[in-house]
C-alpha cells in the first residue's frame, strides 16, 4: 500500500512550517519534488532548501522530477486542467513504482496550503484507482495570511464578507455583487486592469513570506503602473514571480 501525504510548507520561508508538517516530513520514505525547469528551478531548490533545514539525519529518499506543461492548444481551460493533471499523475506513479516497488510513505511538499487553489489533491486522486493509496494532509500557512501579514491588516471589514477568487474570474465576469473585499490569486495578467480604478485600493504583495518579498498598497488609480512596473522587473530578475492582491471598494 502507498501513504500518500501532502505536505502545506507554506510560502517559501522555512519559519513557517509547522511542527506537524517537519514531522510528517521525517515519516516519509520518499519525497517527490517538481522541478519546473530553467528559470523555474529555484522553486525546486526552495524545496530542498526546506527539506535540508528541517529532516533529522539521514532521512527519506529525495527525488527530483519534471513537471509537465499544461498544452495550450487545447482551447478548452477545463480539458486543458484535466489533461494536465493525468499527465502529473502518471509521473507521480511512474516515480513511485519506480522508487517503492514494495510501497512505503511518499511526502509531497505544497506550496501554501494543499486544500486552497492547488491541484495536488485533485491529481492524488487520479491515483487511486492504480492502487491502494491512503490520502494524508497536512495544512500549511497560505499566501493569503503571509499577505495580510505583510501589510499589516485584517483581511475584512467589521462584520463584512470577501471572496477569493482569481484574476481569470475578475477578467471574464466583473467584481461580484456580493462582497466588497476580495482577495485575487492566480493571477499572471494584473486582472486589476480591467477595473474602473475609482474608489478601489489595492494591497499587493510578490513572493510573500519570503526573503525578496515586495509590497505595494494604496489607491489601485494610483499604484497600479508602479505594480505592473515592479512586476515585470521582478519576473524578469528572477525568471519567475508569485503574486496575489486584495482590492477592497470604498465606494459603489
């Protein structure tokens, strides 16, 4: 049988892992870490930086593989996800069998926290109908929490509702009539764009919770160049950029 369990490491900062998370990272036989390639490798080494930190002794197996990349020919989003994720999945278990022939304990470490706009529990469950798996997670600090943090402030007004959502849905359907707080993840398009600035203001942050992390707040009218400025800049520096944002409207 294969335990499979699901590591939230947080944002990239060692310091936010938990106890829970460093022990269930020593109970692995085997960890599997993506590497997205050239550009993208820090992300990897990020992992095992993590790992180095917090593994007692000699610890588990630790195995690089190359993550896949979605077909953007695919026009369909939904199928173009879907076929994605059969792609990881069949990875996944060729390097399990590959590594556990007889079974054992595979850790994944998560970026954030597993259950929140991540799709590693989603392709976890592609494997179970190859074997019998046992499905463990374990919760980690999101890039929400290291983002209000940052900033210094509470995620909502008095009393008031938000809604997390992603640049895609700001873009194709508007702000929601149902809260005036939102927080934007996933978004690689500066979504804020296609917004009437009036009245909205912004708390950026890039690479939260780590140590190059930037942040940018104030009135969307005001600092959205000065976001799209240091966006680019810092994707170019570092081959690759994590953001997310919180607008919150003060007036109808």
């Amino acid at each position: 049988m294969i335990e499979l369990t699901l590591i939230g490491i947080g944002t990239g900062n060692p310091q936010h892992m938990t106890l829970q998370a460093i022990e269930a990272l020593n109970a692995q036989d085997l960890i599997l870490i993506p590497n997205k390639g050239a550009g993208k490798d820090d992300l990897a080494g990020l992992r095992l930086e993590i790992c180095k930190e917090a593994i007692r002794g000699s610890g588990p197996r630790i195995v690089e593989f190359t993550l896949p990349v979605r077909d953007e020919a695919t026009q369909s989003y939904r199928k173009r996800v879907d076929d994605w994720h059969d792609a990881i999945a069949e990875i996944w278990w060729q390097n399990i069998t590959d590594h556990l022939p007889e079974g054992g304990k595979v850790g994944f470490l998560v970026w954030g926290d597993p259950s929140l706009y991540d799709s590693t529990m989603r392709i976890a469950e592609r494997l179970k109908s190859l074997t019998q798996i046992q499905l463990n997670v374990i919760p980690g600090i999101t890039s929400i929490q290291a983002l209000t943090a940052a900033h210094a402030i509470p995620i909502n007004e008095i009393g008031a509702p938000f809604i997390i959502t992603t640049g895609r849905q700001l873009r194709d359907n508007g702000w929601p009539d149902s809260a005036e707080t939102l927080v934007i993840m996933l978004d690689g398009q500066c979504s804020f764009q296609s917004l009437d600035t009036a009245g909205i203001t912004i708390w950026w942050s890039a690479y939260a919770g780590m140590e190059n992390e930037i942040n940018i707040s104030g009135p969307l009218a005001e600092v959205s160049a000065e976001i799209l400025a240091t966006r680019a800049k810092a994707r170019q520096d570092h081959g690759w950029i994590m953001d997310i944002y919180i607008l919150r409207r003060t007036e109808s």
